[in-house]
C-alpha cells in the first residue's frame, strides 16, 4: 500500500511545539526547533545516500497557504526523483539564478523600472521626477543601493521615523511610495514575504502620525498652470495681484499690499519689513522672471501701493476672491492662502529640502538666531527654487 501523505493539518501544524520532526507524509516533515521555530523539510534517498533539503520556513500568519506551498515543493521533488535527478541539485540552480537576479536588482533599480511601468499613464508629466526625488530624498540614503529583497521594517522605520510626527504628508507620500515599490517587486518575483511599508504596519511600530491639519482649500499644483494662464488672459489688477500672490507665495496681505518702496528691481529682491510680516521678522524675497514681469504690467499711480484699487488703497481680498470667483473656483475648490499650500505640496514632491521650503514660505523658527542664519544661508538656493516653480506656473 502507499504510504499515507497529508497527514497534518493547518491546525496542528500551529499547535505542535514539541521539538522534532513531524511527518506529513511522502518525505514532508514539519521540524520545530527548541525555540519554538518551525520549518519544512524534505527527506528522500538519491543513489543509496539519504539526504535532507530545507523547504522554507512556516509562515505562522498562513498556516494552510504555508502547508500548501510546503506540500507543492515536496511533490515537486518527488517529480525529479523519479526523473533521476537530484532535487538539492535543482534547488541549488534556482537558489544561484534567485542570488544573481537580486544581488543587482537595488531598490533604487526596481524605483526605475516601475516608473518606466507606471508614469506614461500618469496626467502630470512631472509627476515622475517629483516622485522619484521624493524618494532620492527620504529612501536612497538607507536603501538605494540595497538589494530590494533585503529591504525590512527595519529599514522603514530608519526611513520614516524622522519625519513620521513633525512632516507627517511627506511621510505619508514617503511609506505609500514605498509600498508601491515593494508590491512591485514582489510581483516580478524580486523579493518574498510581507510587504514592510504596509500602512496597517508602520502605524503598529511607529504609532499614530501627527493628525492632518485642515488646511486652506487649495488648487493642486498640477492644475495651477491652467488658472494662470486665464489670469494672463486678463488686464485688471486684481488678476496681477493674484499672479504675483502665486509667484512669491506670499499670504494675501503681505502681497495686496506690496510697496514699491520694498522692491530692488536691480537686485531683484523684494524685502516686506518685519510690521507687515505675520512673524513679526523681515522677509527678503528673491524675484523671479515672471514676478518682476507682473511688476512691468501693473499701471503707475500715485500711491505708495504697487497694486491699486480705489484710489490711493490696495487692492482688497474681496476683489481678490471675486477673481477665482468669476474663473469658477468657490471658497471650496480655492482660497488666496491656498496657493501656498499648492507650493508646499509642489516643493515635497519634488524633494526640495524642507528648510529651504519653510524659508520660502517664511514659517518662523523659535531660536531668532536660526531664523536669521537661514534667512542669510538659502537665500540663493530660495531664488532656484522660486524661479523653477514660476516656470512650472
């Protein structure tokens, strides 16, 4: 009679703790070590010699996926053998062609390959660099050159732990594009296991995020090119006085306002003094092509103000607002704080360095002395920076 196989069940094999080997039938036999760790073997005879082959190890998330896989690789072997072949001559071949493929498949390797998969469908042409400096910027320093296979929680947490609370939306871009990657490696057979970026995870290791601030409603940054291009189509002062919001990013009073005073044409700086400043600190702005252009379009008046309603007085919000209004933009699709969430967003998804994206959006720092070393250190890197977004505008 043959002899019995698929003896255990998903069941038993959770329950059995006693170390030792705990057949299954057919050669397959469950080992449990003293520690209490489980793994599958296969013992069969070639040419007169006994010979053990290791399976793998139990997955205790998938106890029946794991017998059933277990049970596969047994019969498999069973299939050479009785072809005359050797089976551990066979796992060897595979486990080499496995080493190759992943000793030069990186993490920064598989991020190439499954953008060249996924970018052509995607709306925004630039969305492929500014989602591959993300990760240049967050992943590549821990594992860029890492072989994607190797790639753990432990290396996650190194990633996300820095920014996990205090940049909790680069975060959260951050571990889903790591996830992305890593479901795509695992579906071209680059890597085995669980997917260490899964969201279920990293929130069990590293905790609840910093809840989501509700921010003003603003445009994403994709679409801002459309709206600037109907506010070029307009010559009124309140569609100027929205380009130059858009390209300073600046809040609305601090632009509205604006005085011809402040502005250096020359040097091409704007500098708002610290009264008119909601941080209280003089804020120097680098002028890009398309801000000192606006400044070219806006009709000379008498008033101190570069743009003028009524008068010797800025041009008001209200104004301001009716502009989006009459594009077709309501309070929830846009407001004139918006455009700066806009460029944050732009300024993370395209790696720009957070310090330098702060001091753009002059946010205050607490130690006054920081605050003025940053005012003096980015400011050149501020003008690359604000002439790039004026472009992609």
């Amino acid at each position: 009679m043959p002899r019995e196989i698929h003896i255990l069940t998903p069941k038993q094999v959770g329950a059995l703790n006693k170390p030792g080997r705990h057949a299954d039938g057919g050669g397959l036999y469950l080992q449990v070590g003293h520690g209490g760790s489980k793994s599958w073997l296969f013992r069969f005879n070639y040419q007169g010699r006994p010979r053990w082959m290791g399976l793998g190890r139990v997955d205790d998330g998938r106890l029946a996926e794991s017998l059933a896989a277990a049970r596969q690789k047994a019969q498999e072997a069973r299939e050479r053998l009785a072809a005359g072949q050797d089976p551990l001559d066979a796992k060897r071949v595979q486990a080499a062609i496995m080493a190759s493929a992943n000793a030069i498949t990186t993490f920064r390797d598989c991020v190439g390959e499954y953008l060249a998969a996924h970018s052509p469908g995607w709306r925004n042409p630039k969305h492929r660099q500014q989602w591959r400096n993300t990760l240049a910027t967050y992943a590549y320093p821990t594992i860029g050159n890492l072989s994607v296979r190797s790639v753990g929680i432990e290396h996650v947490k190194t990633i996300l732990t820095p920014i996990w609370r205090t940049k909790s939306e680069t975060a959260r871009r951050v571990r889903g594009r790591l996830e992305a990657v890593l479901d795509y490696a695992t579906a071209n057979r680059y890597r085995t296991g669980e997917n260490p970026a899964r969201q279920k995870l990293i929130a069990a290791v590293l905790g609840r995020s910093r809840p989501r601030v509700k921010h003003h409603a603003s445009i994403p940054y994709m679409e801002l090119h459309k709206l600037m291009t109907r506010l070029r189509e307009r010559d009124d002062i309140s569609a100027l006085a929205l380009q130059w919001l858009a390209l300073t990013v600046t809040r609305s009073g601090e632009g509205r306002c604006a005085r011809w005073e402040e502005i250096d044409r020359d040097r091409k700086v704007w500098t708002v003094p610290g009264p008119r400043m909601k941080g209280g600190e003089e804020h120097r702005i680098p002028l890009s092509p398309a801000a000192l252009a606006i400044l070219g379009k806006v009709p000379k008046t008498a008033s101190p103000f570069v743009f003028v309603a009524q008068g010797d007085k800025a041009v008001s919000d209200t104004s301001l607002r009716n502009v989006l209004r009459d594009l077709g933009y309501t309070k929830a699709d846009a407001t004139l704080h918006g455009f700066r969430s806009s460029f944050r967003d732009w300024a993370a998804e395209s790696g720009i360095a957070d310090d330098i994206a702060e001091a753009c959006l002059a946010h205050t720092v607490s130690d006054k002395t920081v605050a003025a070393y940053k005012r003096t250190k980015f400011f050149e890197p501020r003008r690359n920076v604000m002439i790039t977004w004026s472009l992609m505008l």
